[in-house]
C-alpha cells in the first residue's frame, strides 16, 4: 500500500465528484468541490494511489473547531487505511493551525466509519435525528476534544 495525502487541487474535482457519486446518495457535485478552493477556512486532502485519486477527507475550521464534513474513499481501496491516514493528516493540519476540537456527523448505521472515527480519537455525544435523507436516518454526532499542548 503506497499512497500520497496532499491538498485539494482544481484538478481533482471531476474524480472527487466520480467517487461521491458511486458512494451517497447525495452527492456533492464538481462545483461543490470547486467552490471549496474559494473557502479561506476549508481544509480538504486528498488520497492519491499511483497518481489516481482514490478518496478525499475535509474540514471547516469555525470558531477554533474542525467541522469535518466529508470523508470518503472509492469503494475498491477501503479497508486499507486510506481514511484512517486522511484523517491523521488533516488533524495534523488543523493542529498545526491551533485547532484541538473536532466534531463530525455520520450515519448511526455506517459501522465501518464509526470504528475509523474512533481509531482517530472520536467519542459519540449525541444523536441528530432523521439528519440525513435516501434513507432517513439519525447522526452520530461525535466529537475528538483536543490536546491543548
């Protein structure tokens, strides 16, 4: 397994729109990739095997918090520590920026998630109700509350 996190680029945005599609059942588009490049508190990497790009993991940084709002990599590389190593990475980026808390939403039911987000850290601290659409299901909300060196 060799891959490379790097920064988001303009160039990814037709490949992060591919692995979106294949992946939720509401995906974010091209131009919703794009318009993070114009975002001065969105910090997105992505996960690139022998040039292709294979998974993405982003935040927005607000009020001294990362708010991670996708992470996800194409079905035919997980289980390799792909979203484990993205999200190292963009903790090491939101740390290096003075950011210590970290909350996100996934879907109560996405186990494999879950057990990534706990690998990184994260806790369960509540629950969101019919948050998300095609199905209706509730979030977890879980939180990584930081290490104030």
């Amino acid at each position: 397994m060799s891959f490379l996190i790097r920064k988001i680029d303009e160039k990814d945005m037709k490949r992060l729109a591919e692995i979106e599609s294949a992946s939720f059942s509401t995906p974010w588009s091209e131009n919703s990739f794009r318009e993070l490049l114009d975002i001065p508190y969105a910090r997105y990497l992505v996960a690139e095997e022998e040039g292709l790009v294979v998974g993405t993991a982003g935040m927005r940084v607000i009020a001294g918090e990362g708010n991670i709002d996708n992470v996800v990599v194409e079905e035919a590389y997980r289980n390799r520590g792909i979203a484990g190593k993205l999200m190292e990475e963009l903790i090491k980026l939101g740390e290096s920026e003075g950011v210590y808390d970290y909350t996100l939403e996934v879907r109560v039911g996405n186990a494999s998630a879950i057990r990534v987000y706990e690998k990184a850290g994260f806790k369960g601290e509540g629950v969101r109700p019919g948050f998300y659409e095609k199905p209706t299901e509730d979030a977890l909300i879980m939180w990584r509350r930081g290490n104030y060196a």
